[in-house]
C-alpha cells in the first residue's frame, strides 16, 4: 500500500544552518506530495506541495522536489530561524481518492 | 473564513464515559476525515466522510463512531473511552484542487485524556 517514510529527529540546528528533512514515498500511480508543519499546539498547516515528476514546491524559504526516479520529496531550507521550530509531516496523497497518508513527523528545533 | 474548528481544546474522560468531539468547516469541501496523533506514529486515519451521508472507516476505527448529516458538520464519537484513546485528534476537511490533486485543512486539534 501506499506510505511515506520520513527521516526520524529530533533535528537541532543553529540559527541561518542548511536544513534538509528527508522524505521517500511508495504509491502506486501518480501520488501528490506535500509538506505540513505543525507549531507547537497547533494543527497542520499546508507549507508546501507538488503534483507531479520534477515540480518543485516552495514557501516561505523551504522547498522540496518531486523526484519519482528515487521516490523522494527532501524538505530544504538555505538558512533556518528560531520561529522555524516546529514538527515537519510529508504526506502524500494518491490521485485516484481523497486518501492522505503522513510520515510520522521530524521535529526541528533551532536554537539562537 | 473560519476553516475547520473543533471543539472542545482539552477533555478529561474518565474509563467508560462517552463523548462527542465536534469538527465543522465554512469551505464547503466534500472531503472530511479524524485523525489521531500520538507519539512516534504520525497521523493515523479513524473515519472519512466523502460527503454528507456517507461515512467509511480509516486505519484505526475501533471504538469510535462518526455520522455526517451536513456538508458542514463531522462529529467523531467515542463510545466507551478507554485510556488507550488518550491522544490528540485532528479533524481536516479537504477538496480537489486539480483534477488529480486533493488539498487537506487541519482544525487547531482535542487533547483528549482518558484516566
């Protein structure tokens, strides 16, 4: 079936560090990707996403691309902050349904 | 726009008690689903609702109960709470955003603490 699995954290890094999260997938067809974030008591929020092969999706600094040759979608950011802190779900979902399914989440904290 | 909206924020049940969590969304989106988030374990699918009247179960359906009279509208219930339901629970409404893409909308999530 499908799933995603999703680099394990916590992830600690120092303010304007190079930030990667890696992301890996299997889905039979054609699945969207997606990035959440989740602040802390908060619910998910759409960060960013990609519909298909070789699409990037990008916001608010972080960007990631559909790569169906290795099944990936890495979540990079050039230069981290403190407010970046947060936990970090992919998810994908399959184009035939409405039927999402996330990684189990990789917490990143910054530290100043 | 209020998005999704759930209530309550935190509840304290007691072994056996039933409750009623409340999801209701303003986007007219067909699509609403519950999930659970416990630790280690990510997001874990109980019921999904493809439109009012129809209902269907996720990944971990045992012990709760979910009816969709509106389009707005998705209660989740519980029937008998047991402690291993102490989890966060996240109701999210989604729609087509392409024709082959689908977008999700989180509430802001239920602490729920079953002693």
């Amino acid at each position: 079936g499908d799933s995603v699995t999703q680099m394990e954290g916590p992830v600690t890094l120092s303010e304007e560090a190079f930030l990667t999260i890696n992301c890996t997938y299997t889905a039979t067809g054609y699945p969207s990707l997606f990035w959440y974030v989740q602040y802390p008591g908060e619910g998910l929020q759409l960060l960013l996403k990609a519909t298909k092969a070789d699409d990037k999706g990008s916001n608010k600094g972080f960007e990631a691309t559909y790569r169906k040759e290795t099944t990936s979608f890495h979540l990079e950011k050039g230069s981290v902050q403190v407010s970046d802190s947060a936990v970090y779900f992919c998810a994908l979902s399959a184009n035939t349904g409405n039927q999402f399914y996330f990684g189990t989440g990789t917490s990143l904290t910054v530290i100043p | 726009n209020a998005g999704v909206t759930q209530t309550p924020k935190f509840q304290v049940l007691k072994t056996g008690q039933s409750m009623t969590l409340q999801c209701a969304q303003d986007m007219n989106h067909e699509y609403m689903s519950w999930y659970r988030q416990d630790p280690g374990m990510g997001l874990r699918l109980i019921h999904y609702s493809v439109g009012a009247g129809i209902t269907d179960q996720g990944e971990v359906p045992n012990g709760y109960n979910v009816s969709r009279s509106t389009t707005e509208d998705f209660p989740l219930r519980l029937l008998s709470a047991a402690p291993s339901q102490t989890s966060v629970y996240f109701c999210a409404s989604s729609y087509a955003a392409t024709a082959s893409s689908y977008e999700q909308y989180f509430g802001p999530g239920t602490r729920l603490t079953v002693t």
